[in-house]
C-alpha cells in the first residue's frame, strides 16, 4: 500500500496535462481578444470608407 502511494506522490503527469490545458486555454483567449479588437478596427474602417463614398455621390 505505501509503494502505491509513493508511486502516487511522484507522478506528475496529470499535473503536466492540466498546465498545458491552462496555457492552451490562454493562448486561445489571446487569440479571440486579438481577433475582435481586429474585427473592430476594419469595421471602423470600412464605415468611414462607406460614409466617404455615399457623401461623394
């Protein structure tokens, strides 16, 4: 019993997975904050350019 919980305290495999979870977890909210603030910005841009063109015609 006590060789299965030493074997038990030294593993850190599960705890790997949940770090790599975690920075998983972060990039893909990096990459949605980034993708909206994107988003945002060409949607300011394209109505400035729409606004332009219907006030030229």
């Amino acid at each position: 019993m006590s060789k299965l919980v030493a074997r038990f305290v030294k593993d850190e495999s599960g705890a790997t997975a949940i770090e790599y979870g975690l920075i998983a977890a972060l990039i893909a909210l990096a990459i949605l904050v980034g993708a909206g603030a994107v988003g945002n910005s060409l949607s300011t841009k394209f109505n400035k350019i729409a606004t332009s063109l219907n006030e030229a015609n």
